[in-house]
C-alpha cells in the first residue's frame, strides 16, 4: 500500500514540476541588451533625462596559441572615465545630436545637455579575450511635449529621439590621452593595446571593432502601438515624485518592449563574426543582446499616429469609448486562447491524475505477507573493550 502511495505521490510531483516548467517556459525573458533605454515622462515638465545603456561584448579566440595569447595573457585593463560638464568638445557633441533628432528622426524636441558615462574592460582567458563595451548616455531632452493637455484635449508628447544613432565619432578629452572617441570599439585598443592594433589593421576583424556602439535604430524598428501597454491607476505618491507631482497619486502608464513573451516571441542576440589571420588563425565575434525600452507617462496614455510618425497622447481621464485598459496590447482573442490552453492543460492534467487513482483502486488492496527482515544483534561500542580482554 505505501508503495502504490508512493507511485502516487511521484506522479503529483511529476505533475508539479510540469506545470512549473510551463510557467518559467512561458515567463522566460532574454537577459540584457545592446540598448536598454528608461524614460520618464512628464506632461508638465520641460525637460527630461531619458537613459540610454548601449552594450557590446567582443572576444578574440586564441585557443590554438599564437602572438595574440602571449600578447594578451594576464592583462586584466579597465577604462573608465565620466565626460567633465566642462569639456568643450560636449558643445559640438551636442550640437550633433540636435542635428541627428531634428533632420534624421524628424523630432521637433532638442538636446540641451548631456551626461556620459563611459567603461571598457578586457578580461583575458586561457583560451580567448573579452572586451566589453559599455556607455550610459543621457542626455537632456527639451520640448518634447508638443501640446499641454487642457480640459478638453489630451497633451501630445513627441518620442521620435528614443532612435537617436550616432554615426559620427564622439569625441571626449581625457588626461593623458587626449582626444578619444568613445563611440568607436577600435579606439580603447589603440590607445591601451597598441600591439593588438598593429595586429588588427586591416584586418576583417577591424572593421567589426569600428561598428558605432551608440546606436538605438532597433527602438524605432517596431511601432510602439505594438509594445506593451499597462496603466497603473494608484501609482505610489513616491514613484509619481519622479514626473513632477507632489503629495498626490496619479494615474501612471507604462510601454514597454525587448521582452521574450507570448507576443512578441523570442528575442535573440545578434552575433557577427569574423577572422583574424596572422601567425595563426584568431577567430573573432561580436555580440549584442536585444534591445529593450521602458516609457512612462502621467495619465492615460493612448498612442496616435500622424503624418506616419507616432506620438503619445496622455490625459487625466480615461478617453470615452476608448479600448484603454490594464491587460496590455493582448487582444481579446488572445487572452482568451491563452484562458483556453490553460484550461485544456488543467482538465489533462485531471484526467491523467483521476486515471491513474481508478488504475489503483482496481487492482484492490495488496494482501501479500508483509516481508521478512533479518536483524542482527546490535552491540554497545563498549563491548569492544570486553573483548579484547
């Protein structure tokens, strides 16, 4: 009998584990990104500082040996450095970037200030080197809302700069350094490992290491009427401090997308690879993550296209007949097919379990003899001492 509850109770934690593995398959989100972009918006602020995170990670494959190994072996550097407020070169970058929103994105915001952050660290191995790139960007955003909201209207709020790709170098003065782009990967090896530079040049591999880090073109790639969309209608009094309100809650949506779901499906890194021949042969790649955004606004945000270019509208209250909800961008039909899968995968389950009991409760109670045991006469440790006398 404890031997059919046993069987039992292994097939309800077989159960168990099914059903978790069916929730983290489902809730199963790619870590990181070659752009990870946060923005808070306020309808009554001037200014913003959205944050652009941009991120790439090279390696240098040495595992047959070779100059590069030598070259490499036991080398840990790390370049970090924060853009002086004072650098006159933040002008022309600037300046630049106004350029790029306004003709390129065709935003009717500007940049007024930036902030950057800016890290490059090789991690070498046995077998291969890394090079991460990482760059925290952001900039000041200023009139971005295109119309304030009034009783009757909702405010319109211009998100066109969230694609903002900088093609041109970026260039920062560093101590003891002098001018250094921080927008090109090539520049950290020129200026920490020359050697490795020597080896680079002209090489195929070279021209993956002159790719700009600083692009956002994969935010601007899918529409945001098909990210995902949730409101929350209390946000705490704290969170809501962030856009400009004091002392009271109010209504807070969300967009957001770069996540593996249902919806969007998988979201997979990009790879690029190539070779660099010398005295042996070095394999290189480059990876980058799949971008990810998040935007938040007071109000009820809805999302209106015009001239083919998108803008938010946010208003206090709930537009009448609009489809303005908590579920997200999910259409019905799909919550529904997901109610639905769920409930099939619950009735299985059930059928399978009351099958397996039936299965048990026929084969009717084990009245074989219990088994017989043998048991060997436990001595006390002492008696040892007994013995030996």
């Amino acid at each position: 009998m404890n031997t059919k509850k046993q069987k039992l109770g292994r097939y309800k934690n077989l159960t168990y584990l099914l059903i978790l593995a069916i929730v983290i398959v489902t809730g199963f989100i790619s870590p990181a990104n070659a752009v990870d972009f946060v923005a808070q918006l306020s309808t009554t602020s001037h200014t913003a500082k959205p944050t652009f995170q941009f991120e790439r990670t090279y390696v240098i494959d040495y595992s047959q040996g070779g100059e590069i190994k030598n070259m490499l072996n036991g080398k840990n550097i790390t370049m970090t450095f924060h853009v002086n407020p004072s650098d006159p070169m933040k002008t022309s970058l600037i300046r630049n970037l106004d350029s790029e929103i306004i003709g390129n994105l065709k935003s009717a915001s500007n940049i007024t200030d930036v902030d950057i952050t800016y890290e490059a660290t090789l991690y070498p191995s046995d077998s291969q080197a890394r090079i991460d790139y990482k760059i925290i960007f952001v900039p000041t955003i200023s009139n971005y809302v295109l119309r304030p909201a009034t009783s009757d209207s909702a405010a319109i709020l211009d998100t066109q700069w969230r694609g903002l790709t900088v093609q041109d170098p970026v260039l920062i003065n560093i101590p003891n350094y002098g001018p250094f782009d921080i927008n090109s990967p090539i520049d950290f090896i020129k200026k920490q490992l020359p050697d490795l530079y020597d080896k680079l040049k002209g090489s195929n591999a070279e021209n993956l290491f002159e790719i700009p880090l600083m692009s956002s073109n994969d935010l601007m790639s899918d529409p945001i009427s098909k990210w995902q969309h949730l409101f929350d209608p209390a946000y705490t009094i704290v969170d809501s401090s962030n856009l400009g309100y004091r002392g009271q809650k109010v209504v807070v949506s969300t967009y957001a997308t770069g996540e593996s779901n249902i919806s969007e499906g998988t979201m997979y890194p990009i790879v690029k690879n190539s070779d660099l021949k010398s005295d042996v042969d070095y394999p290189v790649s480059y990876t980058e993550r799949a971008s990810s955004a998040s935007i938040q606004i007071d109000g009820y945000v809805a999302v209106t296209n015009i001239g083919g270019i998108e803008y938010f509208g946010a208003s206090p209250q709930p537009p009448q007949g609009s489809g303005i909800s908590s579920t997200g961008n999910y259409s019905a039909q799909v919550i529904y097919s997901m109610t639905a899968f769920a409930v099939v995968i619950a009735v299985g389950i059930f059928w399978w379990s009351s099958r397996v009991s039936k299965s048990a409760m026929k084969r009717g109670k084990d009245t074989s003899p219990p088994p017989t045991f043998q048991y060997e006469t436990r001595k006390h440790w002492a008696d040892r001492f007994e013995n030996d006398k």
